[in-house]
C-alpha cells in the first residue's frame, strides 16, 4: 500500500511540476503560442536552418563583425539570394506574398521591420525582404539603426557615409545610395552607425523629408531600425510606414516582452503589424509536427 501510494504521489507530483514549468515558461515557440498570448492572427514561421551540421540562422546579436571576412558577410545571411530554393527562402517568398495582399487596394509600399530587443533575425528578415521585393520593382532598404546598423556589410558593401551624415546636412541624400551589386533594382541607405545622437535624428523633421523622398524614387522601401524597447526610435519610424513586420525569435522571445511592444506601438498609433515572423523555429522539435510536412516534402 505504501509503494502503491508513493508512486501515485510522485505521478501527480511530476504532472504538478510540468504543468507549473510550462505555465511559468512564457518563451514563444509555435504560431499557437503567439496567437494565444497577443491574438496576432498573421503569423509566419522562418525555420532555423543548417548546412554542414553548421547551425546558420543568424541572430543580428551575434556580432556580424565576427562573421566578415574583409567587407564580405557569410553569403547565407541573405539565403533569398544564395539559397532561392531552401526552405527558409521558400517561408520568406510566402511572408512576402501575405505582407503583398495585406491591403486589398494597393499593396503597402514602405515597411518597417521590428522587433523588441536585438538578437531576434531583425535585419536578416529585413534583408531577405527587400531582395523578394527587387524581384517586384525597384527597391530600396534603408539601415535606421543608426546605433550599429549592419545592413551594408550583409551585401558586402563597405561601411561610410551614410544616412547620419544627411540627417546632420552634411551631404545630400543621393550621395549615400548605394546599388546593391548582383542584385537587380536593389539599393541601400548604409547607416553609418555609431551616432550618439541616433535617436534625435531619427525622430527628427529630417528623416520624415528622407524618407518621402525615397517613396518618390523607389516602389517600395524596407526600413531596418533598432529595437523597439531600448530606443524610441522605432516607435517614431512606425507612424510614417504604411505597415510594420514584427519578428520574434522562437523559444527567446517573451510574451511579456512581445504584449509591451505592442502597447508603445499602440500609443504612437503606429501603422499596422502586417505580419508576425516567428524566426528560428526548429521544425525538428515536437511542437512542429504539424508543420514538417510542409518543408520536408
């Protein structure tokens, strides 16, 4: 009897203990658990992927500069234009198709790509994002973040004047486009980074008049920016976009983190979240069983 009790006490014992580990584990992993924790019902799944047992979902945290070789970024930074047929590009083809037929009258022409803190694919989502769009019409991918923007080295372009050094007046606008090589109707506005006065001047009537101008010159425009709990400056950018991509890290990023960014969002009245990227999923785990099918087919 006393054996008998003991394991039905450790039994419900171990069932207590998940189910307090899983309700204290506020990580986001699956589409579920965004649609459950914010109601996001747009929400796109970017798998983690590997070559070579090499683990090459790149988190913009992990210091780019440790990944280049002279000005050249590891080429699967941009895995839209050196993998087109992989799975990860084949997500980021079908987040661009959603993002395109978000708006039933036109589709939104400048986006801005967000997320709560670094280290959760930003920029590389924003990367792949503009060279789907290139394919479309003349493109341009401006790097905001003018704290430690990496978007021109992820094209191998070399770091210099950029989109600080306008904002300040020091140079005119066309002196900083640059044309992305191999990369048909793709240019960049390198950031220049490292500006103490960062979120000064991307909250300034400056950047409002640059941004105008690029929705002049070009058909569509990807903003990359900093994350939006640190700094404002991503709040500032998310009124004068027509829509705004969130992206997550699966199995890092909170609800908690997520809920409060929408909140200061809410209170600029920022354009709408046109889709939620949920980036580094591992499709291998348990939770994907009902996506695998899809990617491995």
């Amino acid at each position: 009897l006393n054996l008998a009790v003991g394991i039905l006490a450790a039994l419900l014992g171990g069932i207590a203990v998940a189910f307090l580990r899983e309700r204290m584990d506020t990580r986001i992993f699956t589409p579920e658990d965004v649609r459950q924790s914010i109601g996001a019902s747009n929400v796109a799944v970017l798998p983690l992927f590997s070559n070579d047992d090499r683990v090459l979902a790149l988190p913009e945290s992990s210091s780019l500069s440790q990944l280049v070789s002279g000005e050249r970024l590891v080429p699967d930074v941009r895995f839209l234009l050196d993998r087109p047929n992989s799975p990860e590009a084949e997500a980021l083809r079908s987040i661009y198709t959603s993002m395109m037929l978000s708006r039933s009258d036109r589709p939104p022409q400048m986006v801005l790509v967000v997320s709560s803190f670094p280290g959760e694919g930003k920029t590389t989502v924003a990367a792949n994002l503009a060279i789907a769009m290139a394919q479309q019409g003349s493109t341009c991918i401006v790097d905001a973040d003018l704290r430690r923007g990496h978007v021109a080295r992820a094209f191998g372009i070399s770091d210099g004047l950029g989109l600080t050094d306008v904002l300040q007046g020091l140079i005119p606008l066309d002196r900083v486009v640059v044309d992305v090589p191999n990369v048909p109707n793709l240019a960049i506005v390198p950031s220049h980074a490292g500006n103490v006065n960062a979120g000064q001047l991307v909250c300034s009537e400056s950047m409002r008049e640059v941004l105008q101008d690029l929705r002049r010159r070009f058909r569509f425009v990807i903003i990359d920016s900093a994350p939006l709990l640190p700094f404002a400056d991503g709040r500032a950018l998310s009124v004068v976009a027509d829509g705004l991509i969130f992206v997550g890290r699966s199995g890092t990023t909170t609800r908690e983190t997520v809920r409060h960014s929408l909140e200061l969002l809410q209170q600029v009245h920022s354009a709408p979240i046109l889709e939620f990227v949920l980036n580094a999923a591992d499709l291998d785990s348990a939770q994907y069983r009902y996506y695998r099918h899809g990617y491995t087919e």
